[in-house]
C-alpha cells in the first residue's frame, strides 16, 4: 500500500504524517524494494505489526529484500519469525544499531539461535515438499478436469447425468469450466 502511494506521487512526508511518524526515520529505514516485494504480492493486504518493519530496519537493504521474500515464501509475517530471521542473520549484513534498551536489546543465546535455524530449515524444508507436489497434484486435476470435459461432451452421458444425477452434472460441469493455471497466463 506504501509503495503504491509513493509511486502515484504521494511524498514521504505526507505518508509518515499520516501513520504519526517522523519523516526521516520513515523515509529511509526499510528498503523500498523490501517493502514493495509484497505489493506485487497477494500478501499486500496481510497484516503486518510496525515492529516487524523495526527488525528489517537492523539488516542491510539487500537483506531486508532477502528477508522479505523469505516471509513473503513462507507466508508468516509474525514478529517472531522476522526476529528469527535476523538472528540468522551474519553481521556483515546487519546495520549498525545504535544501543538498544528493552526487549529488542536482548539478543537470543547461541542455543535459540541453533534451534531457530533447525525450525527454518525444516520449513524451508517443508515448503520445496509441497512446492514439488504441487506440481503433480497440479497434472492430476488437469488429467481429471480434461477427462471430466470430455465425458460431459458425450450427449447419452450428460442426457443420463441430468435424469438420474442432476446435483452431479452440475458440480461436474463447473470442473469443466475451471480454467486450468489462471495465474501462470498473467505472468
């Protein structure tokens, strides 16, 4: 949404007005194409809490792109796995902060860092899994849907269907009329 007004010519400052925030800090704290990795994205209307923008704002812009896709990937815009992102983070990629007080000053020992890569690797792992399948899962209700079209194609079937079976003629009809990988034509 940010990214969205920024490039129809609303300023910075306006937008830092608007969420009560200082311009400067707002202006240059996430990277803009962090930030706008998700507007091109159907997670753009995710909601996503401001102290997740305040642990991207400690890595570096090409981490923060990183960091965004990763999120974006997995589908979790929580505080948590964003702080587990950092955590992951080398220090060759993290801004220099100034000192921190609170919460975000304490910094998770070397044995929740090791667990929290474990837990991203197993997602991550999770995530090519279902991302292999899909494919499959994808042909098969192609095959199907194909196979359904066809059958509906023979007048003695669908005359039969629309005596005997009228609920199933209609359910298989609206298979027939799925429009296989819409996405994939925008693209």
């Amino acid at each position: 949404m940010i990214a969205r007004a920024i490039e129809r010519g609303v300023s910075s400052a306006d937008i830092a007005d608007a969420l009560g925030l200082q311009s400067p800090s707002f202006a240059g704290s996430v990277c803009w194409k962090a930030s706008a990795r998700g507007s091109r994205d159907a997670e753009r209307h995710t909601p996503c809490s401001m102290k997740v923008f305040d642990v991207l704002r400690q890595m570096n812009a090409v981490r923060q792109i990183e960091a965004a896709d990763l999120m974006i990937g997995q589908h979790n815009f929580t505080l948590m796995f964003a702080r587990a992102i950092r955590a992951a983070t080398p220090h060759s990629q993290l801004v220099a902060a100034k000192k921190m007080t609170g919460a975000a000053a304490s910094t998770p020992p070397g044995q929740q860092i090791a667990r929290m890569e474990r837990e991203l690797a197993a997602l991550q792992t999770q995530v090519k899994s279902v991302e292999e399948t899909y494919g499959i899962d994808n042909l098969h209700l192609t095959v199907a849907r194909g196979y359904v079209a066809k059958l509906l194609a023979n007048t003695r079937i669908t005359r039969w269907l629309s005596y005997h079976r009228q609920e199933y003629l209609g359910e298989f009809q609206k298979i027939a009329e799925i429009d296989p990988q819409p996405e994939a034509l925008d693209a």
